[in-house]
C-alpha cells in the first residue's frame, strides 16, 4: 500500500493482524523487510502491525532534498493515518527510535507507548573499533563487513542466522543514505525528552558498538518513568536476541494496554 506525505513523496506500508495497534519505525537504510520479517508474523498473531519504509529506503520515494528527523516524524503520522488508527505503540530502531521520540514530543495523541531500540537523544556517533583479538577471530569470516552491527561472537556462532537477515538487506542510493546520516546527525531531543508522558521502554545491545549502551542509560535517565533492559547483542540486538525482545515488547504492549483499559478515577 501507498501513502502520500503532505509534500507528495509517496510512502509505502503494510498492515497485518488484529488487536490493539504497534507500529514497527525501522533504522537508517533499512526497509520493512530488512528490519522487521523475524517481528511481523510473530507481533500481527496478537496485534494490528503497521510497518512502512522510511523515505529514502525500501520501495518508498527517496527525493533528493534535505531530510529531518521531525520530518521523518510527519511521515510517520501520515502512516498511521492512513492505516485507519488515530494513536498505536510505536516500535522504532536506531534512526527510528530518534524519529519516535520526535513524534512523541510533537503528537502526543498519537503514542500509546514507545519503544525505542538502539537509539539514542542526540549527537553523532563514532563506531567503536573491534579489538585486536576479535579482528583475529573474525579475518575467516564471510559476515567480517557486519561486525559493526552484530556482537562479533554471535557472527561467529550463528552464521546461519546472519545469513538469513543479510539476505534480507537492502540497497539505497548514495544521495538518500546521505539524506538520512545528515537527518540523524542533526537529532536532538536530550533536553526536550522529560516532557515525554507515555510510557516508554527503552531496549539496547551491551554490545553496541555503533550507539553505545551508555546512551540507552543517557535516555533512561531523562524520561520520566521509563524502564530500560538491556540485552546481549549488538546494534543488531533485536536479531540476535529476538525471543527475548519480542517478548519485553509484547509483555510491555500488554500491560499498557490493560493500565488504558482500566477506569479514570
């Protein structure tokens, strides 16, 4: 399916499941398919899943003109909208956890709760170097060019499972993964996230070596009543532990739906 953002770059998305609304938010150049075909069978079993391709990636638009985060973040809501939903859990990665915490503070009608993976409140990052050991251990193996997003022991150990997300990233014009980089690099929310009232929960790799785990504590630190968990893996934690996030996520999405049901007063 297509949407139309306010300044005509046609968005694409999908819809899967029944029950109360999540909305899957995926990293820089990754597509519906890259970041979220473990989670989509798996979440729309209990839940109406709503997953899009940001602009620039995936079979969305990818103009060449500047992209921001709060624009990522309109582009965002015109997808909710036209999913029929007027609010949902939102569910972001990376880039997407900074495009969550911008729709949070902009349209805070539209968030039941965040979920915000990997991700941090502003700031650029300098990927941390593998250490002479892990470049040792890792020189026979044909996923060394992911090392900066997996734990370099799980592509060790779990080659299989590396090879089947490989399989599923995708490709993007230099000028979009620019317009992206430069959207993210730009993010800053640090100073505006205690005026977050939604319930949120924060999930993070130990191993990241691309946003370090100190930023998802950063985060904790600044919004009020938020849980952090953190988890084994790297930036790509959400594969390498899945299990365990699809059901912080679930569990997460359940109790806030049951404190919503619960009567006012």
């Amino acid at each position: 399916m297509i949407a139309s953002a306010p300044d005509g770059t046609r968005l694409r998305y999908l819809v899967e499941g029944a029950g109360p609304p999540i909305a899957l938010v995926g990293g820089k150049s990754s597509s519906i398919e890259g970041a979220w075909w473990r989670y989509l069978p798996a979440l729309a079993r209990r839940h109406r899943v709503i997953a899009f391709d940001n602009r620039g990636a995936g079979q969305s638009d990818k103009p060449d003109r500047p992209y921001t985060i709060r624009l990522l973040a309109d582009d965002a809501l015109t997808i909710l909208r036209a999913a029929g939903e007027t609010s949902a859990h939102w569910f972001g990665l990376s880039l997407g956890g900074m495009v969550l915490q911008e729709l949070a503070l902009a349209h805070p009608e539209a968030v039941r709760s965040l979920i915000l993976g990997a991700t941090h409140c502003g700031g650029r990052q300098a990927t941390q170097p593998l250490s002479a050991e892990e470049e040792s251990a890792l020189a026979g193996s044909p996923h060394r060019r992911l090392a900066n997003l997996y734990a370099p022991a799980f592509l060790l150990q779990h080659p299989d499972w590396v090879a089947e997300d490989a399989l599923r990233f995708g490709k993007m014009p230099l000028h979009a993964l620019a317009r992206q980089d430069q959207a993210a690099a730009r993010h800053q929310a640090c100073e505006r996230l205690r005026d977050l009232a939604c319930p949120v929960l924060i999930l993070h790799g130990a191993g990241d070596r691309m946003i370090p785990v100190d930023r998802a504590r950063q985060l904790h630190a600044l919004i009020p009543g938020s849980q952090l968990r953190i988890l084994p893996g790297g930036h790509q934690f959400h594969s390498e532990s899945f299990a365990a996030v699809l059901e912080a996520v679930v569990d997460f999405v359940g109790r806030v739906e049951r404190a919503r049901a619960q009567p006012v007063g």
